[in-house]
C-alpha cells in the first residue's frame, strides 16, 4: 500500500481474497508503470518494499489492471493456507 501511495497515481485500492487453500491480497493504482525493483543499500530508509513482498509470500505478482479503462496496475501477492486450516 505504502508504495502505490507514494509511487502509484490516481485512486489505491486493496482487495483480499481468502480461499481454502490461500489468501491472496492485490493493491490497485491507475499508474501504467510498472514498479521497478533495486537492490537497496544497507544504510538505505527505503526501498526494500517488492523485496519483502517477494521473500514473505508465496507467490507474487504483477498484472494490468484492465477493470476500469485498461490502465493502471495491480501489485500481488499469495500466502498458502496449511492443510486443515480453516480460512
């Protein structure tokens, strides 16, 4: 969220979605350009936020965001569920 507020334009929007076997969580902005990851220096106080993303989940993400008027993006990431949770 922190990004898209700082990087992104427009409206951000975030959606969760819970299944059986996942939670999955996406944050929307109508910017077209796509995030740019780096490799942030030791001493740096950003830039650190698609790396968390990336080694916390499961799986992650991004698409275009074509609900609307085919701009924008969605950054997401995936969590898997254990066998017998309940979601």
């Amino acid at each position: 969220m922190t990004n898209a507020h700082q990087h992104g334009k427009g409206d951000v929007r975030l959606a969760a979605t819970i299944e059986c076997t996942r939670v999955r969580v996406a944050v929307h902005d109508d910017d077209p350009a796509l995030p740019s990851p780096r490799r942030a220096a030791n001493d740096d106080t950003h830039g650190r936020g698609l790396f968390l993303v990336t080694a916390l989940s499961d799986v992650c993400g991004l698409t275009v965001d074509g609900q609307l008027d085919g701009t924008g993006k969605a950054v997401w990431f995936e969590l898997s569920l254990p066998p017998g949770a309940k979601a």
